[in-house]
C-alpha cells in the first residue's frame, strides 16, 4: 500500500527545499538535482505549484521559480489532495471495478476513520515543520560530525 504517489513525494521535497531557500528564485535545474529527483518531474510539478499559487516563476537567464505561500500556511494534505484526491486507504475495488459490498463492508467503516484521523494529521503537518525537521536533522549531522574530528 501506498499512501503516497511520486508525484506528491516530489512536490512535498520540491516546496520544503524552496521553502529553506527564503526568497531565493532557484531553478528547475538546482531543485532536480539537490532533492535527486528527475528534471522532467521537477519542470511539470513546479508548473502545476505555479498555477495553484504556491510559487512564482520568472523566467529568462537567473530565471526559475521562488515560494509565495509562507512554510507555515501550507498543509501536506494541501499538496496529498492537489496531486491525489482526498486521502484514501483503501479505493474499496474489486478487480478494477468499485466493491459491490462498499455500502455494507464493515472494514469500511473502521477504514473510513482511520482515514479522517491519517487526514487530520496531514492538516497539522506543515512545510515549515518540515524544513524545521530538515534543518534539525542537518545540524545533528554537522555536530557529530565535529565531534568525530576532534
């Protein structure tokens, strides 16, 4: 099971690494690379954040795209739901076809909670505290760093 598609993934790690970046107007290029996520996708996510209003894009030479939306303002389950829908467990489908017993599965029932709880944490999940995450993680990583140099 995968709760969540590549898509999602890429515009989660594309928005937090634009997000660590201030103001800063940073490229395609630069995003594909320092996040190692293929150009193709990087282009066409950016596009899309750029449409929804997430970013800004100028283009030309030092062209390239800069976050509008404050870290703080923006939920994960914004971006799960621009690229996925609403947050489901189970699509509840019988080869390829919706489940003849959806309206009475009692499995339903206890999926369908567990979704809105999975769906109210993504609410509270925002991309500044995942650059706080981010940045906690690299400051770990640089003090013991320092440490086995010593």
């Amino acid at each position: 099971m995968n709760l969540l598609n590549k898509n999602t993934d890429y515009a989660v790690r594309a928005i937090v690494y634009l997000a660590g970046r201030k103001e800063s107007v940073v490229s395609s290029r630069e995003i594909s690379e320092r996040q190692d996520i293929p150009l193709h996708f990087v282009r066409r996510i950016l596009q899309d954040l750029v449409r929804e209003g997430y970013l800004v894009s100028r283009e030309g030479a030092g062209g390239g795209v800069r976050l509008v939306k404050k870290p703080g303002d923006i939920s994960v389950s914004e971006l799960i739901e621009l690229y996925q829908g609403d947050i489901q467990i189970s699509e509840c489908m019988f080869r390829k076809r919706v489940c003849p017993n959806r309206s009475t599965c009692p499995l339903r029932k206890r999926l369908k909670k567990i979704e809105k709880k999975l769906a109210d944490e993504f609410r509270n999940i925002t991309v500044r505290d995942l650059l706080e995450d981010t940045e906690n993680t690299h400051e770990k990583k640089d003090n013991t760093n320092k440490r086995e140099k010593v």
